[in-house]
C-alpha cells in the first residue's frame, strides 16, 4: 500500500509507557496520535452509561453476557461517536471531554474485556482504518501491528517488567488524584496481560516485524530516542 506518509505502531502491555512514547513520537514526526485503547476505554465508559457496565464484566465468566446484551455493545461500538483533540491527547464522547473519566482503573479493566468482543472489535477496526487512511500516524494499542494495521512501515514492541509497570501506573495515578494501591495495581496487571495474550481475538502479540523495546531501564525520552535511530535508518535505508 502507498500511502503519503508511514504508519508507525507501538504495540505493548499495559503499562508499559506507550501512551507517553506514542504521544512524544507523533509530536516530534508531526504526525497524529492514535491512542486505540482510549478507543475501547470509551466504548466501555459509554456500555457503562447505558446500564452494560455489568454485562462487560460477565463477558468472560462462565455465564457469560446475554445475547441481547452483546448485541447492544456491539450497537454501541458501531455507533460511537469520537473525537481526538490536541494532538491525540483529548478524546471527546458525543462532544463530552471524557479524557480523564476513561483513564479510571475500572474503565481500563473493562476496556480489555470489550475488546475481545468480535462484533465490538470489528466495529472499530474500520474507525481506527479510517483514521490513518493517509499515513502520518503514530498507533497506540495491544495489536495495531498484528490485525489494525498488518501493513504499517514501522512496527515496534514496547514492554517492561511488571513491577515497573506498576509502579508507573501508581504514579500516574496519584498525579491525578486516583487512589492507587502498588499490590492491587500489579495483581490488575498480571491479570489484563493473562487476559488481553489469552484472549480468543486478536490478542496481545508481538508482530513478527516489530523492533523490541524494553523500557524497565529506560525513560520515555531515551526510547523515543531509540525508535527515531530506527525510524532514519529505515529512512535510509
């Protein structure tokens, strides 16, 4: 595919620093931010405001959602209506600013769950796909390299320990004034990861043709810096 400018995906765990990376990357190419999870967070936000917030987290136990249920998450997801600001860093909901109501834990959980929904996932694939139809685009998420943008010109995978990623999320957010608890943030992580890598639809992989990085050592500026000797050696190339 010719596109006027390259897609570039980050792929990776929760916590990991994608959102920071993604953000300073698209910021330094002059390219727009696609946070694709900030996609499913308000899908889940919006379930949730229409009474779903139950049925998302019966999604994967034994009984499951109703039919009738999934249908309407679906409905939800097809008939999202989402807007991106600054650069990325605003998402707007029906023109409500949700930018900070998406970012609580329990969004984030139920995120990971309606996202391995099919029909939810396949509703949102061809809005990210619309999105980036032009290129100049960095994409955020947990498989924008895998199954969202398969053809993207440069791929990367960004990963860190585990308890390094819970110690960033706890920072995080209690520099927004969320509550946070180290042992309850790691035990989240370890679960999301068991769940967004086990999942049955499009689960959290590393592409074959991803750069690695892990950030357990590294600040978000020296993997940025990492992925723009990357970026000119294929450049180059």
């Amino acid at each position: 595919m010719s596109r006027p400018r390259p897609i570039v995906t980050i792929d990776g765990p929760a916590g990991a620093g994608k959102s920071t990376v993604s953000r300073a990357l698209a910021d330094r190419l002059g390219f727009v931010y696609l946070d694709t999870g900030a996609i499913y967070r308000t899908v889940a936000l919006a379930a949730d405001a229409e009474g779903l917030g139950s049925a998302i987290d019966r999604s994967d136990a034994p009984q499951g959602a109703s039919v009738a249920e999934i249908a309407r998450l679906e409905s939800i997801a097809g008939g999202l209506r989402i807007e991106f600001e600054d650069g990325g860093r605003r998402v707007r909901l029906d023109g409500r600013d949700v930018s900070s109501e998406i970012r609580r834990p329990e969004v984030g959980q139920r995120a990971s769950k309606v996202s391995a929904i099919p029909g939810v996932r396949r509703a949102l694939l061809d809005l990210q796909r619309r999105i980036a139809s032009r290129g100049g685009v960095v994409a955020e998420g947990r498989d924008v390299g895998t199954v969202v943008f398969p053809d993207a010109e440069v791929k990367f995978f960004l990963t860190a320990d585990p308890v390094v990623r819970a110690h960033r999320r706890v920072g995080d957010l209690l520099a927004r004034g969320i509550p946070a608890v180290l042992d309850e943030v790691l035990a989240e992580i370890e679960a999301r990861d068991a769940r967004d890598s086990g999942r049955a639809v499009a689960p959290l992989a590393c592409p074959a043709d991803a750069v690695t990085i892990d950030s357990s050592r590294l600040d978000a500026d020296g993997v940025v810096a990492r992925m723009e000797e990357v970026l000119t050696s294929r450049k180059n190339a």
